[in-house]
C-alpha cells in the first residue's frame, strides 16, 4: 500500500504500571531487549510517519533519555484523565489534513501490516477501529453493532449491560481517523460515566452522529493487541515475540532445532543452511553466513561468523569476526575485537581477546591469548598464556607463521615470537625468539634418592 497521506502517529503512554512493581516506568520494560515502547515507534517510522507523539505521565524524563535516539514530539498528560483526554494533549501539535494513527506504548507487538490495514479501513474518510474477537471479552470495551452490523458505539465493560457484555468483539484501542474529526469529537467529550473519565471511544457515537462511516480491521493474531500490565503478560509477549522472529527465520531457510528455545534480541543475518541447536541466545547484530552450525547453549553478540565454520556448545562470541571453515569450542570464549581469519580452531576453555589469528591456527585447550598478532599455521599448546598486562600497562605479544608453542608456556608481552619457532613445555618466554630454532626455559629436572614420603602416625 502507498501512504500519500500525511501521517502523525499518537502514542499513549502515560499508564504508571502500578502493577510491574518496579521503579523503572512500564514502557521501558523490555522486549527482545528493546523497550516496549521502542517497537511501536519503530512501526510507525516504518509506517511512514510524519510525526510521533508520545503522551507521558509518570517518569517522563527517564523516557525521553531511553528514547533520546528517535525524533519524537513529547506530550505531558499531568492528570490520568482518561484515554480521550490523553489524546487531547497531543492534538495542538497535528496539522488538521493528517491522519491520526492511535497506538499505545504497553501494546508491543502490533504489526505493521495490520496497521496498514487498518489505515487502510480509513478509506473515503472513515473512521477505522481496530477490534478483535476474543473467547473471554472480560474487561474490554465492547463493539456494539446494529442488525445490519453497522458499529453504533463502544460501550466500556464497566458501563456495559448485560446483553452487552455477551459481545464477544472488542475494542483493541488502536484507530485511525482524520485529525479535524477527531478534534471536533475529542472536543465535545464529557465524563460522565461509571469511571468519571474522558472516554476516547465515546468518540464512535459522534461519528455515527455525524453520519461518517466506521470501518473497523483485523489483527492477524491476537498477541498483537495484548498489553502489558504484570511481569507475567511481559513474558508471555516476549515469547510470543520470539516465535514470530523464530517463524520468520524458518521461513527464511534457517534450521532451528527448537524455536520454543531460542531467543533473538537484536538483528540476525543468515546465509543458506544455517542449523542452530536449542538454547542459543543471540544479541546485536548477527551475521551467520552459509552452512553456519551453532551448538547448544551458545551465546553471540555482534559477531560475524565467516560461511562453514561451527561453533560447538556453550560457547561465549563476542564483537569478534571469524572467517570460514573455523572451528570453536566447545566452552570457548572470543572476547571483543578477536579476528579468526580462516580454519582456525579454537577449543575448550580458551579465552581469546583483541587479537588477530591467521589462517589454519590451533588453539585447543585451556589457554589465554590477549592483545595478539598470530601468523598461519601456528600451534599453540595446552595451558599457553600470554601475560599482557603488567597490573598497570596492556602489551603486544606478536608470533609468526609455522610457531609451535609448547604445553604451559607464558609469553610475557611485549614479546615477538619469530617465524618456525618452537619452544619447549613449561617455558616463560620473556625475550623475543629466533626464527626456526627451539627456544626453552626450564629448571633442570633433579630427583633425590633420600627422599621419604611423610606417614601418619597413627594415634592411639
Ligand atoms: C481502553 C478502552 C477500551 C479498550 C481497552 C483496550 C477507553 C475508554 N477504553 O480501556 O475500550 O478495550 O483500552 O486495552 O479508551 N492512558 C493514558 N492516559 C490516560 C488514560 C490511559 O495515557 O489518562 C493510556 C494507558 O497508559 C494505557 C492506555 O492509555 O496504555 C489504555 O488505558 P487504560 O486505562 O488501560 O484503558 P482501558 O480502561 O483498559
Ligand atoms: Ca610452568
């Protein structure tokens, strides 16, 4: 659909969240790691809006600076006087020609494609609602329809009869509707009624009043216009949440073993063939290229993982770039800027941290390896530490190509390890070494023949 109308989306967001019993304010709980919030203004920026209104209340500073990124016009609303109300605050701000888009900052996971159409329901200067049918309608506005099925009105639960509470189709809140007739009905609002409050919906009788058509539009699923009171409803949207990105990713040609255990909080790139096991937690921006393999229980944040390579389970990835056909974990750890060039091995319990290592490189078993520049083909032992910092300064440690460390060794950086070295098992390598030599330090090994185990002594 084409938007050739000037949109201004209106978010609502003045709720306290009594109930999340928590100082932080209710829409900057997370989804996916991103504020509640954040993801319906990232609708409506995909929607085209001109502008974005956000009506706050309760914490309203610690709001803006959680938003401080996008370009938002920020509305106060002192008083809780009611949905109607809310949406006054903001209306100086909207040029009468536009279309005002109603969302809400504790409904997350709205669609932009419904939205489409339920903008699209605007059509010949109508006012559209968005409803849903529920099984249990308890507590929502209901949608009262004549025999024709014309909407006439939105009666609230608390002000509704009994026959209307037998209405099974609900007011999900969200609407669109030219801003002049919006303002001319917001306008004439009272609050006479069983909350005392400025009801928005009351708004649906003076469009029937005014003979303008009311059209109303769908939400795929019905997670999309479920709020967020409790802690409970926000884990229920968060999984939820993760299964639409799971399902997208499937559809997209990624193997999940178990989308009910897999958790995106970010962006993730995949090439072809791409096979994630259960339990994998992924963050930031992901780029997973062809034939990519993810054990268990891994967890990526901002990497970029070079087409072939497997990463084996319980593996820790972080702002590191590998190249293809490497060879991670299980239990390994790359810290931020670790560059992998191609076929290198990483294995169990090996820390790696602002390093570079060049192609065909092993490193298999328990070491550390900090602020390094690693050649091809090098083979470093069990128990290898760089000791890069001296409690106060971070050093180099540079090493060739073909070098073969020996088991527990310690290259005390600064330090350059030249081409085709090999150094002995247990050295502490405190000078720079020659190319193609063996390089040791190592006490003498000595026995004594004297020597007697010490016994217990009984006691009596
Ligand atoms: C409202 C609708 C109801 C609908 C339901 C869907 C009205 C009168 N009723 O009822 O038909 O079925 O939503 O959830 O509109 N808010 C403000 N300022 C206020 C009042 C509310 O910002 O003065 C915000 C709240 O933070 C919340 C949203 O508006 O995000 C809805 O308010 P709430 O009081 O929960 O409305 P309901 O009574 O549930
Ligand atoms: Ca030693």
């Amino acid at each position: 659909m084409s938007v050739d109308l000037s949109l201004s989306v209106v978010v609502l967001a003045a709720g306290q969240g009594t109930r999340m019993k928590s100082t932080l304010p209710k829409v900057l709980h997370c989804i996916a790691g991103r504020p509640l919030v954040e993801h319906v203004i990232t609708d409506a920026q995909e929607l085209g809006a001109r502008d974005i209104h956000i009506v706050f209340g309760h914490g309203g500073e610690q709001v803006q600076q959680a938003l401080s990124a996008y370009d938002l016009n920020w509305v106060e609303q002192t008083e809780q006087l009611g949905t109607g109300h809310a949406v006054e605050q903001a209306l100086p701000a909207i040029p009468d020609d536009h279309l005002v888009l109603l969302l809400y900052g504790d409904v997350p996971l709205i669609t932009v494609q419904t939205l489409q159409r339920l903008i699209a329901a605007t059509e010949g200067n109508a006012l559209a609602l968005l409803t849903a049918k529920l099984v249990d309608p308890t507590g929502y506005g209901r949608i009262v329809r004549d025999a024709a099925g014309k909407v006439q009105c939105i009666v609230e639960q608390k002000d509704a009869s009994t026959e209307q509470l037998s209405i099974d189709e609900i007011n999900t809140g969200m609407l669109a509707v030219k801003a002049d007739r919006l303002k001319k009905w917001i306008a004439a609002l009272d609050n006479n009624n069983a909350q005392g409050e400025f009801y928005l919906t009351d708004i649906v009788g003076f469009a029937v009043a005014d003979g303008v058509v009311i059209n109303t539009a769908n939400p795929d699923e019905i997670c999309e216009i479920e709020g967020v009171n409790n802690k409970r409803q926000l884990a229920e949207l968060e999984r939820a949440y993760q299964l639409r990105q799971a399902r997208q990713l499937m559809e997209a040609g990624l193997t999940l073993r178990d989308p009910a255990r897999f958790d995106l909080r970010g962006e993730l790139i995949i090439g072809r063939d791409v096979e994630i096991d259960i339990n994998v937690l992924i963050e930031g921006r992901v780029e997973l290229a062809d034939g990519v393999q993810v054990g268990p229980n891994v967890i990526l944040k901002n990497v970029s993982i070079g087409a072939g390579t497997q990463i084996h389970a319980n593996s820790l990835l972080e702002e590191s770039i590998t190249g293809t056909q490497c060879d991670i974990g299980p239990y390994a750890r790359l810290r931020p800027q670790t560059n992998l060039a191609n076929k290198v091995k990483v294995g169990n319990f090996v820390e790696i941290k602002k390093s570079n290592i060049a192609d065909g490189s092993k490193i298999n078993h328990l070491s550390y390896v900090g602020d390094t520049t690693m050649g091809n083909d090098v083979n470093v032992g069990a128990g290898t530490i760089t000791c890069n910092y001296d409690g106060v300064n971070k050093y180099q440690t540079i090493i060739g190509d073909n070098v073969f460390i020996g088991s527990d060794t310690q290259l005390v950086a600064p330090v350059i390890i030249a081409d085709g070295t090999t150094i002995g098992a247990g050295s502490t390598i405190t000078k720079d070494t020659p190319a193609d030599a063996l390089t040791l330090s190592r006490a003498e090994q000595v026995s004594v023949k004297s020597w007697k185990r010490p016994k217990k002594i009984k006691e009596e």
